[in-house]
C-alpha cells in the first residue's frame, strides 16, 4: 500500500494496528546517495566501518521507507503481510528547511527502477529528529503566548492607503451584500497582507476572520471567511492550525517511533545503511563515539536482524551462490529450500510475483519472505513443527543484533555486534605501501611475489593497503621489503595509530 | 522547444543555426538550491555580495537552462524567437559522478510550478567544466593508446570453469547455426562478463565482437555481435564509442562555449545567479579573488545585460511598481509601455500568454520581451526609428555589464560593475552592535532613538547591522552610545577590517 502526504493521516491508525498485530516486520530504504568521501577499506575494522559509513551518509536524505508487516493467520496457519511504502520528503515550514547532498548516480539508478522523484517532492511525506520535534513544540507553546497580548499597530504608509481602503471597501460589501461563506484577496505582496490583517481584524473583528492561503503554485493569497455562530475566535483557529501543521512536519517520525516502542523484530537485508538512516533522520544524531552508537541502536530496536549476514552462515552459506536479495529470493524457492505461503487482504500486501525491485515496500517484502523461507528450513532441522516465529528462539539467537558488513566480509570482520564484543580480526598480514605514481598492479603483486599472492586495496594513486594471502609469511616481510627504497612499508597497526596522521584526514578526499 | 537527451544531438546543429543568426539572446537558468549557509547583508558591499553567493551557492546544481534567440525578421520589420528549454543533470560515467545539495524548499518550489523531476533524472542533458572536459580527454587517449598492447591474461578459477565452458559452447553453437545477427548473455557477475570478454575473444576473434549493453534497469549484459565483412575491428569499434560517450557527458557545455564565443549581448533578469551557475559549472570553478571573477565574466560574456538593473533606472523607475518578472511584462504591456510584436516559426518559439512561469525557457523568452519593451521606449523617447537592437549604440551603454544586486540596492549598493568601479556607498552610519539576547527590535530602536529611526540587519540573536536613516547623526552616536555597557557597538569599516575577526568565520553557520 502506498502512503503520501494526503492519506498519510488517516492511514495511521491502520499502520498502528498492523504494528500491533505483527510477529515482526522486514524494512529497507532508499536515499538520495550511498557515501560521501573515501569507501570502507576491506581492511577496516567494525570500529573503522561505522565512522566511514555514518560520517559519509548522514547529508543525504532517506526518500523512501518500506515495512512489511507479518502476522499470523491461525486459521490458515500460515503468514499474511500488511505492507506500506512511503515517500518521505522533509519540507521546510513549519520544519526546518533542509539542505542535502545527493549523488548523480544513486538518482539515476532509483529513476531506471521507477522511483517517482515527481511524487516524492509533491506529496513526499515529512519528518524530523526526536531532538528537532522537541524545540519546535516548545517554541512554537511560547510563541502562542504571546498571540493574545496586544501589539502597536504598524503605520500604513501614504502610498499604501489607497489600496488598504479600496480592498476594505470590498470587504464591507462582502460581509453586508454577498451571500457567499468566503471571498478571496490576491496580488497583495507580503507587507500589504500585514497591513490588511491588522486592519481587517480591526474593523470586521467579529463579522469575519482572515487567513492566508497557499496556492498550487507556491503564491500567497488572504482568505476572508464569513464568521458563523459556532465558530471559535481568530487566535484559537490560528493555533489549532500551527498545531496541525507541526504534527504534519513530524509526520514519518510517529511511524518510527512506533516500530521503536513495539520492541519486536526487525528484519533487513544488508541493512547497516537502513538503521544509520532511520536512527539518523527520525531519531537523532548519530553518535561519534562507537559504544554510544551500539547502545543507542540496541535501545531504539532491541531485536534486529540481518539476512544477509544470516545467509552468510552455515547452513546456508554454502548453498546460496549470490546474496543479492532477489537471486536470494530464487535460490530459496528451490530445494532443499522454499518459500513460504504468504497472504495477505485485498490491497495490504504485496505478493513476490509483483515485479516491483528496488521500490521499498517490495523489497522489505521479500526480504520477509527470504527471511521465512530460511527460518523454515531451521524449524525443519531442528524438527520444529511451526513456521510461525519465535523471536526469542534458539533457533534465531546466533543471528540478532549483527549488522553484516558487506566490503569488509571476505576480510574475516563480517559484522558489527550491537550487544557484545565485535570480530578483532587480525592484520599482521596488512601492510601500508607508498609506492612510486607510475607503478600498476602487478608492480605491487611483484614486490611481493617472495610472499605468495597479495589482496590489494588501492587508497589512491601511490598508496594501498596489501594482505599477504598466505598469513604466516607475514614476520619476514617488513625486514625484506624495507630495504627496497622506492617504497616506505608500515605495518597496518602501526599506520593505524596514526605515526603518520592515519588516514582520518584524508576521508574527506 | 524542449531539448533532452534523446533529441540533443541532432538539435545541436539548429542551435548553432539560432545562436549565429541572432541579434541578441535572453536566459534563465534553475538550480536545485539557493545559498546555502548566512544570506547576503543590506549592507554589504558587491565585494562581500559576490564572494558570500559565489561560496553559498557552487554546491547546487543547474538542472534547467533556457536561452531564446531572437533575430530580427527584415521583411515582417520585428524579431521572431527560437527558445530553447534544456533539462540538465550531470550523470557518471564517463564524466564525474557528482555530489551536489538540494534544498528541500527550492525542489518543493519548482515542483509546484511544472518542473519534471522525473524527466531531469531520466532524460536530462549532460555537462562538465572545461577543465574537466581536458582531463577526461587526456585520460582517455592515453588509455586507448594501450589497448592494443598484449596483457596477462587472467586465470580461470577452477569454480567458473564450467559455467565459462558452456557459454562458450553456445557462442559456437549461435556463430554456425544461428542466423541471428546478436545474442545475448545476462545473468552473468561483472567479474564473468570480464573473463568471457577474454575467452570469447581468445576463441572468436574473427567470427564475433562482444560487447556490454547497459539495460534500463541498469543492469548490465554481455551482447555478442556477428561480424561482418564492412565492420571495424573489436578495437575500433571499442574506441569510438568511448569517445562517443565522452561527447554525450560533454553535452551541454558545448551550447554554452558556443554562446560565450558569439560576444552577443546575453540579457537575463536578476541574472547574478544565473551568471555564477553558468560560469561555475559549464566553464570552470569561479575565483575566490574578486577582480579575477570580473575579468573572467567579462572575457567569457562581453555584453551582459540585467533587465531587473535596467529597471531599477530612470525613465522605468518611477513607472513600474514591481520588477518581479511577470508583474514587469504586465506593466509593460499597459502605457506608456508596449510589448513590441514577436513571431516564431512552428514549433521553434514561445508566445507570452504560453503561461509556463518559471520554466526556464519561457522565463528566457519574457525576459527578452521585458527587455525589448524597454529597449523601444528609449527609442521612441531619442527619436530612433527602429525597434532593432544594436547593441553598440549609446541607448544600452549605461545598462551593459551591470549586475544587479537584488539584497543590497536599498541600501545604494545596486550592482556589480564588470568593466569598472564599484559604486562605493558610505557606511559611515552604520555600527555593529552586540546586544543581550532578550532584546527585541523594539530595544534596539529605543537604542537609538536620539538619532531619528534605523534599518536593523540581524546576524544573530545578540548581534546586528544597524543603520541610521539620518545619515547626519552618525558622529554623534559612537560618543554617545559607547558609555552603555549592555552593549558593545563598533563602527561597520572598523567591524568589517577585521578587528574582531569579521563575520567571515559565521559563513557556514
């Protein structure tokens, strides 16, 4: 189901029961760009990877987010799927007008996938951080304070009273002649619209009551409406209507908070991104210092779960050729593996034959489904006689709370651990080559031909971090090589502590 | 006339045809964003102005440009259009991939007045920096130079054996039963489409050429070509296409180059920005030393002319009570005024009651209107008998190469003068002023009111420009107002020089 700004707000309640009703839900996102400055290195360490990811990410902006929600039907004994896909976009007023990097690419990859870049801008969805909410409630409590305190009129200029005297003239007649609820006032710029709300309200304050319209086209006009009996004064309108706008502002943000304060399982595919992006834009900042982050991630959602890193480990890694989620979502409909039953009610779900990749809503979808299709295949291993999940099973306790590092995977660091101590691979076998501008691949491949084969990840033009693919070659290579003055070779810890500055520096590059 | 990718190059040569049979030409360019960082002050000078736009706004894109053309007609005795409107967006490969910023309020703007997001992603036109177009230039004849050169070939591992083996067999299978001019190969990992380009190569050099083709989705498949008798070899044909794709991501600046290099008048409204964007990211980046960017914008456009200056001026000063664009073509269709008469031949130009406000091209094409209906009542006022443009004479010399400044003119600082001095406004009246943050406008008028009533310029909440409307009273308020100790007031020359560290350090604020 898709939800845009005009049936956000009656989609709401429906999204809240799906939430409740759910075993667990399966998310994934979309954002105006992947990263900013330097990638992770294969080498990084867990540490390492979420300071490049998190500092390289945060300016862009999350457009799109997709949750399916699971839950299970007993009468059918199988699942079905409430799924909604949303188009975010954070406007400004009364929320902050955002400035955000996008990457040409990552645009031109969403738009060849189908991504409504017309309907994100018009009817995108708003939202804000907890931290951003805060302040704009408690400024905009203390500025209504102020509404009812008298304030000095502003003088109408010479030149202006004419016009002012022209259109209340036309109002007068409105309110004694017309018979119509509402007259409208255009081609008044900004100033002339404050002299005429002070005037008006001055003159007509109890016939009728003054607001000011947005047009389609961004222009502003006065509306002036016919006062009736029933209807509450000028500043109690005007302050319910700031307040419907700023919960309009907050918008996608009650949605993460619910998923937040459900605690329940949260399944994603490859999903280290979709977390950053969702803590960052819906929650707060996020955290420089890596033990915050962990603990903030794991009080935000307790039970996360990533299918990738979960198909990355036996049993399954053996039998899944690629982990890209829809050769995942094949795969697992073939044996010894396949996919679940899923229903779901007319117009709440997606089915996994619709064909729709790389949009949110799908791809969460199918990420449920490969999720289900694995859990199965454990149920049936261990002789388990349900489908239905059980989110503080055994059978799912090795796979929670590890957020798969995809670049750094084959480097043995393959995840970040949110609740304990994370894989300390280790890189004895690394070192840091300065080599001269005109040397190529195989002149690095050369060099350390004395040691077996080399994995190479290129920093620039004339540096690169080398992995000796035979470990235990590594004690000699430091007093062979040094000897070769073309190039300057540091052991990856020892360049890590920074005797040279690091390479914090040059992330930016 | 809309002008994308698919209908770009074959437009290229009517373009050409425009801009060389034009008189003068008339732009307006649309950008993802408008400054980024403090505004520009009241107070500032063109110095400031320009260095605070040129560092707040080089971050954004230029995503639509519009050029009208206008040539004169020596039979109809009036000039006839063609208008140009070009989606532009700079996509990878193998030009740049590009990290730009959006504002959210600037895309929400467009949108809502017709801009096709959609169409710039999918559809828009290409363009680099000079600098950027010589490097790509380079770079790609060296690395053509070693394709004929011999290279190691890459091993087959043992686990991709069979899988290259069978698609070699239908290769054979297509080259001697098939009749199939093409055949493709997908479902292959970028690191299989790399050894079947060896392979095949190694094996049917003669027979076939392989090629990659990018599919809509972006996903990437292997197109093996039968060869025939007239085809150039694997290498050739290889070379052309690269040089083919670097012209595509050349695209637009090439429009631009031909412009700069036809010395025409160029007239644009309120054309700073527009100016700055085609400079910064058609050219090269702009100069952070002020006289540099004069020189450079002069050498690239000679004959710059801003409507919304020439506006500002007598005779039109005192007659036009608006000079948003649209609010000056109307005025200048009433009297004195009279929008002179302007044809298009079919399909190549605008009409002024087109109605597309904001879309470049027919922004452009109004902007020429304005100008021309002002152009004709200086004629009509010195005699002329002609409603032809010559930019030479003496009716456009006080208006040429001025660039209005739309924040400042207020305060008598009006324009950027391209080919001269500055005007130089004395700031003698105006102080800085350090107040405690409960302050109000109020507190700061009560402030000075010895001295008649002020202009207030906040940079904060605790600190403003304050200026006073008597210019007469600035020598008294230094003596008089320093011995206040809520406040710390330093005068705007003495501020700016830099004793306190001037406000350059709060750009990024």
């Amino acid at each position: 189901m898709e939800v845009v700004r005009k049936n956000f707000k009656e989609t709401l309640p429906l999204i809240k029961e799906s939430i409740d009703k759910a075993d667990f839900f399966a998310i994934d996102t979309e954002f105006t760009g992947l990263l900013n400055g330097r990638d992770v290195s294969i080498f990084d360490s867990p540490e390492d990877y979420y300071l490049r990811v998190m500092n390289g990410s945060s300016e862009f902006l999350l457009i799109q987010f997709g949750i399916s929600c699971f839950y299970w039907d007993e009468k059918r004994n199988h699942y079905l799927n409430d799924t909604y896909n949303f188009y975010l976009y954070p406007r400004g007023r009364p929320g902050p007008d955002r400035l955000f990097l996008c990457q040409s690419s990552s645009l031109d990859f969403l738009a060849s996938n189908g991504f409504d870049f017309n309907k994100l801008i018009k009817e995108g969805i708003s939202y804000m951080t907890s931290s951003t909410e805060t302040k704009l409630r408690e400024n905009l409590a203390e500025r209504q304070l102020s509404y009812s305190k008298e304030k000095d009129a502003v003088r109408i200029p010479e030149e202006n009273r004419q016009q002012i005297e022209d259109i209340c003239t036309k109002v007068k007649n409105f309110i004694e002649k017309s018979t119509d609820a509402e007259m409208e006032i255009n081609r008044c710029n900004s100033f002339i619209r404050m002299l005429l709300f002070q005037e008006l309200k001055l003159r007509f304050k109890d016939e009728i009551i003054v607001d000011t319209k947005v047009l389609e086209n961004k222009n502003r006009i006065l509306k002036v409406i016919r006062k009736t009996a029933d209807m509450d004064d000028q500043d109690t309108l005007r302050k319910k209507k700031e307040w419907d706008e700023l919960e309009e502002a907050i918008g996608f943000s009650k949605v993460a908070q619910m998923i937040s304060q459900s605690e329940k399982l949260v399944v994603g595919h490859n999903m280290l991104l979709d977390v950053l992006h969702t803590l960052g834009h819906f929650f707060q900042q996020l955290p420089s210092d890596y033990e915050s982050f962990k603990e903030f991630t794991h009080c935000m959602f307790p039970k996360l779960l990533d299918t990738k890193y979960m198909s990355s480990l036996p049993p399954f890694k053996d039998k899944l050729g690629s982990s890209v989620l829809t050769e995942l979502l094949a795969t697992l409909g073939e044996p010894p593996f396949s996919l679940p039953k899923i229903g779901s009610r007319k117009g709440r779900g997606y089915s996994h034959l619709d064909d729709k990749e790389h949009e949110a809503g799908y791809d969460a979808y199918i990420t449920g489904l490969c999720f289900l299709a694995m859990h199965a295949h454990l149920a049936r291993m261990r002789g388990e006689d349900t489908d239905r999940v059980q989110p503080h099973s055994v059978t799912l306790k090795p796979f929670l709370n590890k957020l798969f590092l995809a670049k750094t995977a084959r480097q043995d660091s393959p995840y970040i651990n949110l609740v304990g101590a994370d894989p300390t691979p280790a890189r004895d076998h690394v070192f840091h080559l300065v080599f001269p501008k005109e040397w190529q691949r195989s002149d690095l491949s050369q060099l350390f031909s004395p040691f077996g084969p080399v994995t190479v990840y290129f920093l620039d033009e004339c540096s690169a971090f080398v992995g000796l693919d035979q470990r235990d070659q590594a004690p000699d290579v430091m007093r062979i090589l040094s000897k070769n003055n073309r190039v300057t070779l540091t052991p990856y810890h020892k360049y890590k502590s920074g005797g040279n500055g690091g390479d914090t520096e040059q992330q930016q590059g």
